[in-house]
C-alpha cells in the first residue's frame, strides 16, 4: 500500500505564515522512526537495505515528514536520506573517534556548558525532531541533563552569579522542542539578569517542521529586551523550499537574525558546487551563511568525515566563485579551545 504524506496545515496570520502550536505539535507526533517505513514513504524497497536497520539499535531513527517531502523517491543517495539514513558503516569503531568529541560530558550546572568566556550553552531540551547520523551529540548523557523548570534553576544561579557572561545560547537536542509557554518562563529568568544582553537560538526544527515558527514564539523574540539571533543548521540547498521560506518570513519581519552553521559531510555536501548554490540559496532565502564546519569525530558515523584537505580545496573554490559575504568560515571546534578554530585557507 501506497503511504501518502500528511497535508501541512497553516494558518495566516497579517499576510504572513505563521501556526499555533497544534500544527507542529501534530507533525510531530508523526515523526517516522523506522528505517523500513521511511524508505517505503521514499518508493525504495526496503528488503535490499534490511541489514542497515540494526544501526538504528546505536541512535533511533527520527525523521519529521516535511523534511521527507523535500527528498527524491526512488534515489537511496538522496543528500537528504543519507544524513538521517542508518548504515551499517556505524558499528565499525574507528580509531579517534570518541564518545564526547567535544568534551562536553562534563556540565558546570545541570544542562549548562561553560566552552566559552563570555557565553553559555543551555540545554534546553534533550530532544530533536529529527536524529542526524552525524550527530556529535548522539551519545550526550541527556538523562543526566534533561531540563525542566527546577533543572534549570541551577543553570540561571550559575549564570547570574558570573558577571562576564553576556550571550546565553540555547541549544540541545533541539531547544524549540520546548513549548512557547516553556521558552517564555525561560526568557522571562533570563532578562531579570542585567548582565545578560544576547539570546542566541542554535535549532534544526524550523528546516525539518516549518510550522515550528508559530505566532507565540515571534512575539517572544520580537518583544524580549534580549537581543534574538537565530543560527538554523541547513547541510544541502534540497533543504530549503517555499514552505521553509515562507516560515521563515515572520522572523525575517521582526528583525531577527537569521544565520546558517552547516557541516561538510561526505557524499551530502563534499563538493564545491554543491556549497556554491547552497550559500546563493540560503541569502535568497534571507539566511546569512555564517559557519561550515569540519566533522567532529564522534563515534559511529566516520564514514561522514572529510579530511581538512580536501575542505581546503572545497573552500579555495568556494572562495573563487563567491562574494565574499557569502562565503561560511570553515572551522573546526576543538575541545577546550576558547573559541571556534579557523583552518588556514593558504
């Protein structure tokens, strides 16, 4: 039997896309979970891929079905499919490749990293509409840091008491996993710190659910004395379509900051010319390129990485054919260091 996607339900709201939380919440509950049915969804017979679906076993399988829609059926290499695909390639354990490639399992405060001199990073939510392969953090001890309200009262003492912070970043999992209502309350602790001037947002769910961007969350960012910046992570041009731009209009009309932070993956975005058009794509859409990182070495999902040569070589191109407002930082995050590293062009 033919499987047929959900209609995406909006509502508009003063000539802009904007929806209650019912709608994303609904496409939510929808999420597919199981390799073999997302394939199905993709006319794409399972039964030749049945030994990859042990390796949703190491990370679940979570794929929200507008981020399916925007994928090719019938293509198994679709840039899409392969960053949420599970593959046997994750049980081979690879020499360098570590459980906390970042160092992050070890928080100041319940749900509170400290990477930074002047920022912090709230998990805010342990959860993501969709699992990436690629996931940095897919083996981040969320258990021990799953926020909610009493949680997150030792993350704001600590950020209270440290004069020098300035931006609090939320990040996760997925912060927008959280209600309106919850990122409210949040917000609301937040701006009774003085020292606390920049809220910046690092989330995937407005890309794989457009229907995230509702009325009560652009009222929050427009009306919070913080100063709101938006960092989407967008890997592949497929990735942006007149729905997600459309979503994204509102936000646009408030005057948030809209930037972009991909990866450079392995057969999803290796190449030059993919870069190219998704740099064009994202400021036709409104979204400022801003990082294109290097993959952090996480267990289990080697075969995504590219060596720094060869992001060298893909950046010198980029580089030539780009403007330079254009063109994302490549960096690579090394753990301990105080900021992003740049990696030298030359």
């Amino acid at each position: 039997m033919k499987l047929e996607l959900p209609q995406i339900i909006t509502q508009i709201d003063d000539d802009l896309h904007l929806c209650d939380e019912k709608s994303w919440q609904k496409d939510l509950r929808e999420v597919i979970t199981k390799p073999e049915q997302l394939l199905a969804l993709l006319d794409i017979a399972p039964d030749e891929y049945l030994q990859h679906f042990k390796a949703r076993s190491l990370f679940p399988v979570r794929v929200p079905m507008p981020f399916i829609k925007r994928m090719k059926k019938g293509d198994f290499d679709d840039p899409l499919l392969k960053q949420v695909m599970p593959l046997t390639n994750e049980f081979k354990q690879t020499e360098g490749y570590t459980l906390d490639p970042l160092q992050e399992h070890d928080t100041v405060a319940e749900g509170l990293l400290h990477k930074y001199n002047n920022r912090v990073l709230m998990i805010v939510k342990a959860g993501c509409a969709v699992n990436c392969r690629y996931c940095f953090r897919r083996h981040f001890p969320y258990e021990d840091n799953s926020p909610n309200k009493k949680r997150w009262q030792s993350a704001l003492h600590y950020i209270a008491e440290n004069s020098s912070i300035s931006e609090v970043i939320f990040s996760g999992g997925d912060p927008l996993m959280a209600s309106d209502e919850h990122l409210k309350w949040l917000v609301e602790q937040l701006e009774q710190i003085p020292h606390v001037t920049r809220l910046r947002i690092h989330t995937r769910l407005p890309v794989v659910i457009p229907n995230r961007v509702t009325k009560s969350l652009v009222t929050l960012l427009k009306n919070t004395r913080l100063k709101p910046v938006m960092v989407l992570h967008i890997n592949h041009p497929n990735e942006i379509d007149s729905e997600l731009i459309s979503a994204l209009e509102p936000l646009r009309a408030a005057r948030i900051p809209l930037f972009n932070q991909s990866v450079l993956l392995k057969s999803v975005n290796d190449n030059a010319q993919t870069l190219i058009k998704l740099s064009e794509t994202l400021f036709d859409a409104g979204i400022q390129p801003y990082y294109l990182h290097l993959f952090d070495a996480v267990q289990g999902a080697a075969h995504f990485d590219v060596s720094e040569q060869e992001a060298v070589e893909i950046a010198n191109s980029m580089l030539a054919n780009l403007p330079g407002f254009l063109m994302p930082k490549l960096v690579r995050e090394i753990a301990g260091q105080a900021n992003k590293t740049p990696i030298n062009l030359a």
